[in-house]
C-alpha cells in the first residue's frame, strides 16, 4: 500500500480508485510517434508508461515494452502499477516484476473498468 497524501483520503473508494484507473489507462492508450520510431529500431524498447494505479497523485513513470503493454490491453480488467502501488481490497497481483505488478480488479469495480475500457 502506498502512501498516502494530504489531499487524497487515507482509503479512497473502490470507485474513486477505478475511476482514477481508467483515466491513467486512457493516457497510456495513445501510443506517441516518437516510441514507434524508436520501436522500429528496437522491438524490446522499453517505454515510459503512467502508473495506473488508484491514486490520483501518482503520475510517475513505468517501463514496459510495447508486447507487455499490449498484452495487458486484452483483458479490460487489468492494469499495471508500480511495484506497491496496488490497493488490496479492491485488486489482486497477478505478476510482479521489479518494473511493474500487472493486476486484476475484483469485485464491482471490474464491472466499470470493463465499461469504460477504451479499446
Ligand atoms: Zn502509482
């Protein structure tokens, strides 16, 4: 669990922190002209992402590759965070790496992620 700031609750709710999520998700999604270029050159680049986790203070990067972000893509009740950046009660890990901890939403909130997935 990360810390938490003075301008965000101590435990913000399962839907705050879903909603929060798929707003990073959304950012994420837009892959820039210049990471293609560089994905031309080299397929295992990695690329700076916006942790996706539930906080809305948290804007900092993770590095993953194009085929790990595409592959968290396909089940719209996915996300990945930092390294400790997941919230228990709302989320389970499914993979830890020490770049990122793909996660699953569980519970209501994997509804509404699924609703609002971009893709
Ligand atoms: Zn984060």
């Amino acid at each position: 669990m990360r810390l938490a700031t003075l301008t965000e609750p101590v435990n913000p709710s399962p839907d705050r922190i879903v909603w929060t999520q798929s707003l990073f998700r959304e950012i994420n999604d837009r892959v820039k002209p210049q990471d293609l270029a560089l994905l031309r050159e080299d397929p295992d680049a990695l690329l700076g992402f916006v942790c996706e986790c539930g906080s809305r203070r948290c804007t900092e990067l993770m590095l993953m590759t194009l085929d790990e972000y595409e592959r968290l893509r396909t089940e719209p009740t996915r996300f990945a965070v930092l390294p400790n950046h997941h919230f228990d009660q709302v989320e389970r890990i499914l993979e830890r790496n020490e770049r990122f901890f793909l996660i699953e939403k569980i519970g209501h909130t994997a509804e509404i992620a699924s609703e609002r997935n971009p893709r």
